[in-house]
C-alpha cells in the first residue's frame, strides 16, 4: 500500500533529479550561446533557488510531522 510518506519521496526525488537535470542544461547552453548567456545564468541562478526553497518546504514538513506526531 502507498503511503502519503512514500508519495512524498517519490515528490522530492523528482524535484531534485529535475532540479539537477535543469542546471546541467543551463550550463550547457551556457557554454554554447554567447548571445543568450545572461538568459541562461539568470535561468541557473532561479533553478538554485528552486531547489534551495523546494528542499525547505520539505525540511519544514518534515519538523512539522515530527513535532505534532511525539
């Protein structure tokens, strides 16, 4: 049986193999485009902020359960 704990895995990992998957891209594209470049960095520097408020919603969910649950 699925729980709402193995749901919430499954949500992370995808966010941070997204996460990771994105910033690669960017700097991929980083490298290639000379015109685009502030488009890019801006884009990598957004996606570090993505996953940096993604994974404290998370930690925050997670102080949350463990408070209410003792």
């Amino acid at each position: 049986m699925i729980t709402i704990d193995d749901i919430s895995m499954a949500v992370i990992a995808v966010i941070r193999l997204g996460a990771v998957f994105r910033f690669i891209y960017c700097m991929v594209r980083l490298q290639g485009a000379e015109e685009e470049q502030t488009q890019f960095k801006k884009r990598a520097k957004n996606t570090v902020l993505f996953y940096v408020i993604a994974e404290c919603i998370w930690q925050i969910k997670e102080l949350i359960f463990y408070y209410y649950s003792a």
